[in-house]
C-alpha cells in the first residue's frame, strides 16, 4: 500500500483533489490532500514544505503529487521527508534556487501560451474561464466557487532551496489540451530540466477535475 500526498497549485485549496482521493483510496492505498496558506502573504515556499513534509509524517511508500505551482515545493520536500517517487501534473518544475516569480521569464510560460492561443483562436489575454475551467463539468465549476482563494506573493519570491534532484523515480504528467502551460512548452521545459519525456493524457490545466479517471490510472500504474 503506498500513501499519496497531493500537493495543489495556486491557491493552495485540497479541494483540487476531491474526484482524485476517492479513486486512489478504492484502488487499496491511502491519500490524502494538503491544505497550503495560498492567501497568506506571510507564508512563503518554506512554510509550505513544512506542511507537506509534516502531512507526510512517518507514512511509509510515500508518492509525492505536485500541481503547476505545488511544483516549486517538491524538490525541497524530497530532501526533507522520505518520498519515493515524485510526479509532477501541469506543473511549474523549478531549477535549483529559482523563485516560482522568476520562472515565467526564465521559461517563456507567457509566450508560450500567447503562440498557443493565436495558433488556437482563443483569447491571448487571460482569463480563468479560458484557460482553466474550459473543459471542466459546470456542475464542478459551480462547486468550486466556495473554495477559491487568492494567491499571495510571498511564495512567488522565495527562491526554491535544493542543489539536485533526488534520486527516485520522477514522471511527468501533462494534460494535452493545457492552455495555461501549453503541451509543447511543458515537454521542452521538462526535457531541459529532467532530462524526461512526460506523459500526455487529454484534459485541460485542472485535470484532477476534468479527467480524474485518467489522473488516478496514471498515478497507479508505477
């Protein structure tokens, strides 16, 4: 039985995870979601690995799920918990002490969706119906709603403290309809930084919502 610990994005709300748990607890393991401080200007990339290495705690066969911003908090946990195996979902993958602020430019994120939506025809300027919740069921969008909060900046300029990454199994999940972090951006950014191939399954930047079958086969096939 392995424990999987899911970090979310911008925000910080576990309720990114809810489709997901149900799926990975049936499946015979344990899971569970990590609430982090997005709206506290106080609390930077620090105090969010402190949570997510004490939610990990003395659990055993732990797996370690990073979403797009949740990204920067990986390697820093990894050198402070014991995971076995990182994944990475949409997510920001941090060089050695980048700040999460930096890596926008230091990747050519925003460039990167513009060249997409034009090749696309959707809107370049963001919005979150656009490029977040365009293939996400209206019933889930609804529900959401009560969960949302703002992101402070404070973990955007803490710079993310590792020299390498560990050395355990790491994948790569990419959605291949992401508008946020376009397919092809991610496959270079993470080819650059890893040295791996992700993997594309269809679905948007949410796929924990929009396609939660296909994230929990994804994360159970090991």
């Amino acid at each position: 039985m392995s424990t999987f610990v899911l970090v979310p994005g911008a925000g910080g709300a576990v309720w990114y995870w809810s489709r997901v748990i149900p799926l990975l607890q049936v499946a015979g393991h344990q899971a569970l979601a990590v609430d982090l401080p997005g709206d506290d200007e106080n609390a930077g990339l620090t105090e969010y690995v402190r949570l997510v290495a004490a939610a990990i705690g003395d659990h055993d066969e732990v797996i370690l799920v990073a979403q797009s911003l949740g990204g920067f908090v990986s390697p820093m946990v990894c050198n402070q918990a014991p995971v076995c195996e990182l994944v990475f979902v949409n997510a920001m993958i941090p060089a050695p002490g980048e700040t999460a602020g930096a890596w926008w430019d230091n990747t050519g994120s925003n460039q990167a969706r513009e060249v997409a939506a034009r090749a696309a025809g959707y809107g370049a300027d963001f919005d979150a119906d656009t490029y977040f919740l365009h293939d996400v069921p209206v019933e889930l969008v609804a529900e959401g709603e009560s969960h949302q909060r703002e992101q402070a900046n404070a973990v955007f300029e803490s710079a993310c403290d590792f020299a390498e990454w560990p050395a355990i199994p790491i994948r790569v999940l990419v959605g291949a309809g992401d508008r946020f972090f376009p397919a092809d951006f991610q496959r270079r950014v993470t080819l650059d930084r890893l040295g791996l191939e992700p993997d594309l399954i269809p679905g948007g930047h949410l796929l924990a919502l929009s396609q939660p079958d296909a994230v929990a086969d994804y994360l159970l096939r090991r």
